[in-house]
C-alpha cells in the first residue's frame, strides 16, 4: 500500500514508466528541517542549525530550516532555487527516497513518489529499467547515493543513542531569546561537564564529539535565522538585485538581519 504517494520500484509496476529530474525546491520551502548524516555534519553545521529529534524510537541530527511551517524557508528562491552554500542530502533525492530493506536484502530499497508529478509515460524521459529488465544507469547512481546515505544515517544514530543514553540530550524552548520549535533537542552542556573522563572518552571513541561540537557551534545561525524569516514575513521590499533576481530575497532578508543584529549589539 502506498504511503504519501509514495510505491516501491518494481519492474511490474514501473517498466514502461519514465522519471524526470527534479528542478525546483518549492517542495521544501515550508519543511521544517530535515534530517542529516554523519558524513555531512561538518557541511552542514557551518550553514543551518542542528538540532537533534525523536524519530521511529531514535533521536537524529537535523538542519533546522525555518521555525514556523507555515512561513516559507529563506532558503528557496521565488523561482524554487536554493540559496544557502550546500544542499543537504536528504533534500537530493526527489522523486526518490529510501524504503525499508526487504527480507531478503539489509540494503534500504528504492521508493518513489508517483504524486510528484516526476513519473511520467514520456519516453523523452528517463526510464526506470532497461530491456533487461534491470535498473537503468542512471537510476542505479540514485540507488546507490540513498544506500549510502542510509548507512551514514544508521552511524549517526549510533552514535545519538550513546549520547542519548548518556543523559546529554534535553528540550530546550529558546536559544538567546529566540523561541524554538516545539520537539527538538539540544546538548545539555552542565551533563557533559559533569561526565567522567572514562565517559568522555567513550563520546570521543564514537565520534560524538564533533557531533556535540558542530551542533554547539551551529546555535549561532539560530539569531539570523529568526531575524531573516521574520523580514520575508514583511511586505515586499524594493527589489534591490536586478541582474540576480532570484537570491534578491535570501540576501536582502540576511542584510536586514545582519544590520538588525549589529544595531542591537552597537558594532558599526
């Protein structure tokens, strides 16, 4: 049974099926946040907030992308573009996303969601398997990018169950004035002085230490964050990018949060 559209690729149920390749971000622009892996925090950590939530009975990191969903993301562009330095991974994959493993197989198996408007009868388009009946190249890349991406997601949420069994894990509902959405949590940084040196030593053996360590780091995007959301929540403002109409909104909205934040804190 589908789920959100969503159907596993088959040979019985796609030959003869074609897929287009996404060209808008339109599909995020009111995305909450989404998840990430371990291969990316570094990447990641230095653009959006991570903040880390229960999902399926595990906690995960995730890049914060607007606080309000009904208040579209600075992130995208009118014209569907994204506009922040690097894309996250799990936002890479439309119509394509990772299923369940089947009995017979550990790996994750491909899924794809028919109510994207991307699977088509257009042969002018990419198809789903060739005459043999076997993935076609193109879609094998996707296989293996979304198999790769579940294993680094399998590693992070190792690495959160140690942390999350450690007690470090606490609801926090704002950050330096900046109320947060309801459901995520933060590093509760009195537990983590309060660790022992064996216990310490055990985070730093799974890796959790640059995990807290960019997670703490990338708090600081939370202040600009709010404040640009905020300014595309306001009327329209003049056009001040002609020749690069579509990063007008991301920059002027960084701008005025920018110069909001240097006024509060006095620096010229």
């Amino acid at each position: 049974m589908a789920e959100n559209g969503l159907f596993p690729v088959t040979y019985e149920r796609h030959s003869g099926k074609y897929w287009k390749r996404f060209s808008s971000y339109h599909f995020a622009e009111t995305q909450q946040a989404c998840s990430i892996v371990e291969k990316e925090i570094l990447l990641v950590a230095a653009t959006y907030p991570v903040l880390f939530r229960e999902s399926e009975g595990e906690i995960e990191p995730v890049a914060l992308l607007s606080f309000n969903t009904d208040a579209p993301t600075p992130f995208v562009s009118d014209e569907g573009r994204w506009l922040a330095t690097y894309i996250p991974s799990a936002l890479r994959c439309p119509p394509f996303q990772a299923g369940l493993p089947s009995k017979t197989d550990c790996e994750p198996q491909l899924q794809v969601d028919e109510s994207s408007g991307l699977v088509t009868d257009t042969p002018e388009d990419e198809p789903f398997f060739t005459d043999a009946g076997e993935l076609t190249a193109e879609l094998l890349i996707v296989l293996r990018f979304i198999q790769a991406r579940e294993a680094s997601a399998k590693d992070v949420r190792s690495v959160c169950k140690v942390i999350q069994e450690m007690g470090l894990f606490e609801k926090m509902t704002s950050y330096e004035n900046v109320a947060l959405p309801t459901g995520y949590l933060v590093l509760d940084v009195r537990r983590l002085k309060a660790l022992s040196q064996t216990e310490k030593l055990a985070l730093f053996d799974v890796g959790a230490i640059q995990l807290l360590h960019a997670h703490q780091v990338s708090l600081s995007h939370i202040s600009w964050l709010s404040q640009a959301q905020e300014q595309l929540a306001k009327p329209k403002l003049q056009k001040q990018y002609t020749e690069n109409s579509d990063i007008s909104r991301f920059l002027t909205a960084m701008a005025h949060a920018h110069n909001d934040e240097l006024l509060v804190t006095g620096e010229v």
